[in-house]
C-alpha cells in the first residue's frame, strides 16, 4: 500500500512544480506587458524621465521579455525628448545590433537621423534616412530633414547642397532662403536650382533681383488700440501698450526722417479677433506696405504671416519670445530673442566666463520654465560643460531647495541656472544660497528684480546674473535725451512699450532705407550692434535677435554683463 501512495504523490508534485513554475512566468511576463504599457503613458504624457526607469529593465532580454526591442526604441525616444541624444544614439545602436531583423527598423533610421541632426552630423543623418524603406516613414524623414535645413543658415545650406546636389528638399529649402538675397551669385544659385528641380520660384527669384528703394516706406502697425472700447478704464488700460508703442514710433519716424528715410505710419486697429485681420488682408492698398508691425495675438498672427510670406512682405512682431509663432517664414521676425536663443546665449556665456564648466539646473513650474532649462542643458553638454543635477522645482520649501543643493562646493560647482518666476522659488533659493554658499555663480530670469522681499545686495554678493531682453540702461546719454522729447511731446513718462517702439522702428527703418524693400539678407548679415536705448541686436542668419542682455549688480548698479564690443 505504502508503494501504491508514493507515486501519485511524486505525479502531483511534479505538476504542481510545473503549474507552480508556469504561473510564475505567466505572472512575470504579465509584470513585463504592466510596465511596458504604463511606461508608453508616460512617455505620452511627457513623464520621459519616469518612463525610461520603466523600459530600462525591459531593454533586458529574458525569458518571457516580449518587449525588449520596443523597450529600447521608447527609451532612445524619452531620452530624445530630454535632449540626451547621445544616451537615446546608445539605446538605438544596441537595438539594430540586438535586432537585426526588428520590424519596425524604419523608425529606428528615422529616429537616429533626429538624433545626427540635432548633433549638427548632416552626413550621418542623410545615411541613415537612405536606410529607410517605408513609403510613410520615409516622408516624415523628409519633412524631418526639411525641419532642420530650414533652421540652417543660408551659407551652411550651400555646403551641403554641393554635397547632396541631388537631394530636392535641401535645394527647395535654399532657394527659398537665397530668394531674400540680393546677391547676384545667390540669386543665380537660385535659378540654377529653380530649373534643375523645377521648383517655380521663378518670379520670387526675379522680385529679390528688383529689390526696391523707395522714396518713402509704407509700414503698417497691426496693434491692439481698442478704438471702440475705450468708455471702460479696462479697456483704456489694455490698449496702453500699442498707444505706448506707437508714440515711441512716431519719435522715430521724425528721426529716420532727419537721417533722409522717409518712413509712412499706418495704424491698424487689430486685436485677438480674425475677422478684422481677413478684411484687412483682402485690401488691395494694404498689399503696399512694405514692413508689419504685428500682429500681436494668435488668432490674428496667422493670418498676417500667410499674407507677409505670400507677398515677401516683412514682419516684426514687437513683444514675443516665441520663436515657434514664425513658422520658419523668413521674412518674419521677432523684435525679442526666442526662448531658445535666450538658452544658447546663457549657456555659452556661462561656458566661456565662468572657469568650472560644471551646472545644477533648477526650474520652475511654467512650461516656459521647462523648456529653458532643457535647451539651457543641451547648448551647455553640447558646448563641454557638465549638469551635475537637472530638477523641476516647482513649489519648493527652503528645506527641499537645500536639498536640491547639498553635496556641492565652489571648487566643483561652476555655476546654477535657475529659470524660473516664482516668487517663491526665489526667495527659498537665496536664502539656502545665503547659507550655503559665498559667490556661487547664478543665471535667472529679470523677473526676480520686482521680489523686494530679496536684498539687491544679496544678489551682488553671489554673482546673479539676469537674463533681461527688455534692459534699458537709464544713465545712458541716449535714453535720457529719448525720454526728455518723449515727455516734451507728451507730457508723459515713457513705459518700456514706448523705447521698445522707438528702438523697433530705428532698426527696422534703418533696414529699409540701407537695402530697400527687400532688407532681409541686410539686415541677417550685419555683425553684432549696440542699440541706441537697448543693448543690442544680432539677428546673424536669424529671424530672432541672437543677442541676449546679461545684467548684474557692480557697486549696487545693474549694469550689462556682455556688452557688445565694436570692432
């Protein structure tokens, strides 16, 4: 009896151990699929940075481990979107050698020419999109490639189309930048280009060769007036900027007058409502402007761009620091540098000026914030330095910014950049810089200056630098002469909307009356100037101003940290 009870038990343990063994893998292989999926919601919730702590362990081959390839592709996709190409180049290299017969290879190509193009590697990245098979793929790395020539440099562009001669989105792309020139070599590349490729931009071609110099210049001014609504204090104070903004124009316009540029002003009511700017647009005198000042909203902004690129009409829009509102039309412009290049200047004046080229990165709660921080992070690894701590800080204590901040010293540390307008923030970090730290080098945002909860002498004693576009410096000979006529004329103080419309109009005029109707080449390829009530303009191949004013405290004075030196 006892032999007969023995084998069935061993039968039941065995399967037992089976069953045992395959719920545990059914069980792992369940864990596999629950973080593979909650990782792909955080990545499109844009949590990159907790998304990849989930595919890391997934990148992993096991048994069970379905999503290994997919894993390594979402991770070099995340850490794309957090501007490490080099980790995300890593994370897909390892995934063609692992995978080679992967599916999905095409987007593995697609995404490493993103990666080549944000490294400035234009070969590599052509390399890898004539790797791409697949008809739709293939078009988005032609609209990729599109993205990226257009943020190039007319020059640069040249380089590359003699080594891709063949390649018609590059040769697209120039023509359209060379058409705002009026070299005659560039509008004969152009031609070149326009017929090999038959792209018919023949008559822009032959407008730039006819750029015009006129006897006065027609510019209309696109702002927010609100002549209608002026009964309510509201709306007499919301159209305090454009009123502002137009008196310093008119200063202007008498000035460029004495300087024999003869510059017309027509004032256009127009604010956030479309239907005004469609009508205006539909004018057949409207199309004799030859410069816009706005508009300065969305919904009318668009509208403005389609007809100032149609017409080569060019635009300035006064107040924005976004550069995306230009929607890479090359004769528009922003008056302001873009959030973008305000990153690439701190981040290369930190890498020549300060002598550790080390950074903690901290930033506030704003997406404006967020996307500081993170192209500050790529211009400065991409320029050699190191972020030794990169952090969203967005209601912190004083006990949590010390902490953000523990473990560094002045000999390891170069400098924190802190972009970020909170009040708060502001003030927990200079109370932990206070205690921590003796002249630790800071570059912020000019918003700081109105907390006067912090002692300016506190932001001299710790070497605070302030990102400030809009820096008027009120000692200056020019300014006090501007803002006696100002009040002369208008028996009222100037606001910093009236400098920026005189400053505007001067650069812009001036443009004008130098190269004519078609400035734009002109004006691209002037070095670095002082302004005459504002720092200065570099607008170097850019729609934006390239120049971004750094201000300090010297001797209790804001004073500029990078004025332009003229040679």
């Amino acid at each position: 009896m006892a032999h007969k009870s023995v084998y069935p038990m061993k039968r039941f343990l065995s399967i037992f151990f089976v069953l045992f063994t395959l719920g545990a893998a059914l069980a792992q292989e369940a864990d596999y699929q629950r973080k593979y999926e909650s990782g792909k919601e955080l990545l499109k919730g844009g949590k990159y940075e907790l998304a990849k702590e989930l595919f890391r362990p997934l990148m992993q081959e096991a048994e069970g481990n379905r999503y290994a390839a997919y894993a390594h592709y979402f991770f070099a996709l995340s850490s794309l979107k957090t501007n490490k190409p080099d980790e995300a180049r890593l994370a897909l290299q390892q995934l063609l050698q692992k995978f080679p017969d992967w599916p999905d290879a095409d987007n593995a190509h697609y995404l490493l020419a993103n990666v080549a193009f944000e490294k400035k590697d234009y070969p590599g990245a052509f390399a890898y999109l004539e790797k791409v098979r697949s008809k739709p793929v293939k078009e988005d790395g032609e609209n990729l490639k599109r993205h990226y020539a257009q943020a190039t440099t007319a020059k640069a562009l040249k380089e590359l189309q003699k080594r891709y001669p063949d390649d018609q989105v590059l040769a697209t792309v120039l023509v359209d930048k060379l058409t705002l020139s009026t070299d005659p070599e560039d509008l004969e590349l152009a031609r070149q280009l326009d017929e090999k490729f038959k792209l018919n931009r023949a008559e822009q071609i032959t407008e730039s060769a006819q750029t015009e110099k006129k006897d006065a210049y027609n510019v209309a001014l696109l702002l927010p007036f609100n002549y209608n609504q002026l009964v309510s204090d509201k709306s007499a104070r919301n159209n305090q900027l454009a009123v502002d903004m137009f008196n310093g124009i008119q200063l202007a316009q008498q000035k460029l007058a004495e300087e024999g540029v003869k510059v017309n002003l027509l004032a256009y009511d127009i604010g956030n409502d479309a239907d005004p700017m469609l009508k205006l647009i539909n004018q057949p005198d409207f199309a004799a402007s030859d410069l816009l000042v706005g508009p300065l909203y969305g919904s009318t902004i668009k509208a403005a761009l389609a007809f100032a690129g149609q017409r080569r009409i060019g635009q300035v829009n006064p107040i924005t620091n976004n550069g995306q509102i230009l929607q890479n039309n090359p004769v528009a412009y922003l008056f302001q540098p873009s959030v973008e290049s305000q990153a690439r200047y701190a981040a290369n004046y930190a890498l020549q000026t300060f002598p550790v080229k080390t950074a903690v990165i901290l930033w506030g709660a704003s997406a404006r914030d967020s996307t500081l921080a993170h192209h500050y992070r790529k211009f400065f690894t991409e320029g050699g330095g190191k972020v030794l701590a990169f952090k969203k800080m967005a209601q912190p204590t004083v006990g949590q910014m010390e902490a953000a901040l523990t473990g560094y010293d002045e000999t390891k540390l170069g400098h924190i950049f802190i972009p970020s307008t909170q009040q708060n923030v502001a003030i927990n970090f200079m109370s932990v810089m206070e205690k921590n730290f003796e002249a630790m080098p800071v570059i912020t945002m000019s918003n700081w200056l109105d907390y006067h909860m912090i002692n300016y002498d506190q932001y001299e004693r710790h070497n605070v630098h302030f990102i400030f576009p809009e820096f008027v410096d009120y000692r200056k000979p020019e300014v006090i002469a501007f803002k006696q006529a100002y009040v002369a004329k208008r028996n009222l103080i100037p606001s910093i909307y009236a400098y920026q419309g005189y400053e505007l109009m001067m650069r812009f005029g001036r443009a004008l009356g130098e190269y004519g109707t078609n400035f734009h080449a002109g004006l691209q390829g002037k070095p670095a100037e002082p302004g005459i009530l504002m720092p200065g303009f570099h607008y170097n191949g850019s729609n934006d101003n390239q120049y971004v004013p750094l201000i300090k405290f010297q001797n209790a004075d804001l004073v500029l940290a990078n004025p332009i030196e003229m040679k």
